[in-house]
C-alpha cells in the first residue's frame, strides 16, 4: 500500500491482521514495518490510514455539491447570458460609456487626417499619423465590444459629436495646434481608463482588471510620451520648413527624434 502526501485510505478487515496488533487496545499504535498509524476513530469502513510526518488535507471536494449553487443562478431567461459571471451592471455601463469614448478620439483624429490630406495643406505624414491613430482608437473600440460581449455585457452604441474640420491656429500653425490637441485627447483617454480600472478594482472584478491593464494602460503611456515629443519638437522648428521636415520623417515612418 503506497500512501500520498495526505493519505487517507479506508483498510479492510483482512488487511488489519497484516498490518497490525489488535485494535482492542484503547489508543492509537505504530506499526513500524510500514510506518502507518491507526486510529480506532473510524466510522463504517475500517481505520484511517496516514503517513507519518505527512501534512493531512482535511478538505473534501465534492463537486456535485459545490456545483449546486451555480446552477441555481443560471438563467432561463430567453434573452439572459448564459456566461455571465460576477460582472456587474456598473461596470457594463462604464465599458460602454468608454467604447463611445474610444469612437469619438476616433472620429476627431478622421479629421485630422482629411484636413491634413487637403491639396492646399499637403502634409502627407502628418495625414498618415492621424490615420493611423483613428484606425488605432476604433480598434479599441471593437476591442472593448468583444470583450463586453465576452463577459455577458450587451453593448450599447452611443451617439457622437461631430469634430472639428479646421486645425489652423494664428499662432502656432495646424501642425503643432493638431498634435496639441491629440496629446490632450490621449491624456483625457488616459484618466477615463484610469478611471475605469479602478472601479474594476472596487467591483473585485480581477478578469476587467486584467483586460485594461494588459490591453491598454501601457500603450497609453507610451503614446503619451511618443506625442509629448513631437510636441517638443513641432514648437522647436516654428511653422515653415521645420514643419515640412517633420512631416517628411512621419511620411517616411521614422520617428522625430
């Protein structure tokens, strides 16, 4: 008989001969050919058995007991989640205000990018960073939506604010008021996330803590930084030719550094 870290084996009569003196004696033996222990505290099926030395797991798990609970909380609902687990309406209604918040950065950024692809502002590099930054931001958008879907959430689609279509500033010309103004738009997204992660925190909902910590509040930080310096950079080199450098850089996908 090979007894585990916590055994505890149920030994038949005919066993007991083998394994041990009579067990008329009034307290527990040591039988030192094989090292097990017997209790007279048995119930029906004989003396437990335990390995000497051996931590002892006194924690039985039955699953169709602990299962009882579960399924008594699954819904017959015809339009209920069956998947739904621990996530609160609060949440829900947090994770759709902010997938209305990703679409809208979205938007303003689509904007940016048509008014920088005009024919009489012709700054192709800059048209091709606000593209790519509005594809980015709908992308977390549909992210946030499968994720919604995911944890049994229904997603609700909010209207959006129509952005503006001029970027021209008297003073610190469309290159450099356009990156102002996304470095602003990243910031404002940051704190919703933020936000956001902490009433996961509050709600214990440790799976939503996880999604926008591993999907999103890293990026965030680093985009952060990435337009911090580009803002540096576009007030450094006025509004001329400096600008048409930098947008030369963009266009041919390497950084301003």
């Amino acid at each position: 008989m090979i007894l585990g870290s916590s055994s505890s084996v149920c030994v038949s009569l005919s066993e007991r001969v083998k394994l041990g003196p009579s067990l008329s004696s009034s307290g527990p033996f040591f039988n030192p050919v094989n090292g097990v222990r017997f209790s007279k505290k048995n119930g029906g099926c004989g003396v437990v058995a335990k390995a000497m030395n051996q931590p002892i797991l006194n924690t039985v798990f039955e699953p169709f007991e602990e299962v009882k609970k579960e399924l008594l909380v699954i819904p017959t609902e015809l339009h209920a989640s069956l998947a739904r687990q621990k996530y609160t309406d609060q949440s829900e209604a947090a994770l759709n205000a902010q997938i209305n918040v990703e679409y809208n950065v979205s938007y303003v950024y689509h904007a940016m990018y048509a008014y920088f692809d005009r024919d009489n502002v012709a700054l192709k590099g800059l048209a091709k960073f606000f593209k790519d930054a509005s594809v980015e931001e709908r992308q977390h958008a549909e992210l946030m939506m499968e994720y919604q879907n995911k944890r049994g959430g229904k997603v609700q689609l909010q209207s959006m604010i129509m952005p503006f279509s001029e970027f021209d500033h008297a003073e610190k010309g469309d290159a450099l008021y356009a990156m102002e103004l996304a470095l602003s738009l990243e910031k404002m997204n940051n704190e919703k996330l933020l936000n956001l992660h902490r009433l996961a925190s509050e709600n214990n909902d440790a799976q939503f803590v996880d999604f926008l910590e591993s999907q999103f509040l890293v990026n965030q930080v680093e985009d952060i930084k990435k337009i911090s310096e580009y803002v540096a950079q576009l007030r450094r080199v006025g509004t001329g030719h400096g600008v048409w450098h930098f947008d030369q850089m963009l266009q041919n996908g390497g950084g301003a550094a």
